[in-house]
C-alpha cells in the first residue's frame, strides 16, 4: 500500500470507538454482517430492461451468503424466457457478491439482481423475522399447483372493450356478458393442473371438464364471448 507524501509526514492518531456495523435482521436473528458468509435470506424482487419492454421477478433463497434455490419469472419478452433458463443454471450456488457481478443474460434479470441484492444485504429480506429462515424449497410455494407463474393477461380497446386473456385462476375460454354487455364472470381452465393430470394418464378431455371452473356470476350470463375470437 503507498501512501502520498502528504499522509506520510501526518502525526497518527489513535481511532476512537469501533462498534462495528448496525445489526441486520436476518431469519429471526440479528447480525453484525461483516463477511458475505454472514447474510441468510430469502426475498423477492422486480427487474427491468432498458427499454421497459419487459420485467422479472426474482426469487432466491441465500444461506451463508451463497444462493441455494433461484426462482426466475419473465413477462413480455420472448427473448427473455431463455434468458431466463441460462440465468436460472448461473444463479445458483455463487455468493450473492458474484451474482451481482455476472451477466445474466438479460437486462431484467440483472436489474432484479441488483434490487435483491440491496434487500439481502440491508437485512430487509421476507424471512427476516422467520426463526431459521425458510427451506430450499420455498420458492415454488408462489407457484402453487401446476408450478405456473400467476399472469394476469387483459387486453382492451376503445370502440370494442375489454378481453380477459389470463388470470391466476388459469387460461381464460370465456366471458359471461349481461344484458347491458357487461362482464359478470368468467370460464377458465387450471392449465398446470390439468396438464399433470393428462400427464397423469387422465384422459385430455376428461381433464379438461374437471379442471375448469368459473368466477363471478358467469351462471347468469346472456351472452357468452369467447375473448381470443370474438
């Protein structure tokens, strides 16, 4: 280490008091973090790229300052769904120090990096009060049955209304309008569930009549549009 001139010909003075850092709340205890190895956490965040074309939510689940589980989502880009794959093998097991560090393939998933990595480190994860912290595993709970990502899909115009495409139900096939031509309800198909039923050796069509269901007053429906054709 060189030091200038200047730094060389100072009188040294003793430091005063070293506290160390402010204690981070970290899966129900609280931590002085002063290595990577410290930090424990899982948490989410949202990314986007430069264009704001499209987003990721990122989920991981860090324990002893590496990533053990990574969950990578992706909306509104087609290109970024395989970047998602890549960035789901280069994620895990790195420290979040290289995570932050390593190309992800895709704007987004860096920028979802950056913001969890501000979370984990500043102690402001989701398990920060949960004793221990949550199992590698964790992640696939916000997936629920089917392991689909929760879209919500709605398109609308001016002179001819709205269509709801996709909800967290599942695949919208159709809209229940009233008298007025307005919506009431709908018809939707649990697309992850019924396919692990076909998958299963139930028969497709037999799958798809138990697993679609209806919301709202679709019952009472005067008309019935089908969103993707009408």
């Amino acid at each position: 280490m060189q030091f200038s001139r200047e730094v060389n010909e100072m009188v040294c003075i003793k430091k005063g008091p070293n506290h160390g850092p402010a204690p981070i709340p970290e899966e129900g205890k609280w931590v002085q973090a002063k290595e990577i190895k410290d930090i424990n956490g899982l948490t989410h965040g949202i990314g986007w790229c430069a264009p704001q074309q499209g987003a990721c939510k990122l989920t991981l689940n860090v324990k002893g300052g590496i990533i053990r589980e990574a969950l990578v989502e992706t909306i509104g880009c087609s290109g970024m769904t395989h970047s998602a794959a890549m960035a789901a093998e280069i994620l895990t097991g790195k420290t979040i120090l290289e995570a932050l560090n390593t190309d992800l393939v895709c704007d987004a998933i860096n920028t979802a990096m950056r913001e969890l990595f501000l979370q984990i480190v500043y102690g402001r994860t989701q398990s920060a009060f949960s004793d221990d912290g949550l199992p590698i595993g964790a992640g696939l709970e916000d997936l629920g049955k089917g392991l689909r990502s929760q879209v919500g899909t709605m398109y609308a115009t001016e002179a001819k209304g709205v269509r709801y495409l996709e909800m967290a139900e599942g695949y919208i096939t159709r809209m229940a309008l009233d008298e007025n031509n307005e919506v009431i309800g709908y018809e939707f198909i649990r697309l992850g569930q019924m396919l692990a039923a076909i998958n299963g050796g139930m028969d497709a069509n037999e799958a798809v009549k138990k697993f679609t269901g209806t919301y709202g007053r679709f019952a009472d429906g005067v008309k019935f549009v089908n969103p993707r054709k009408e």
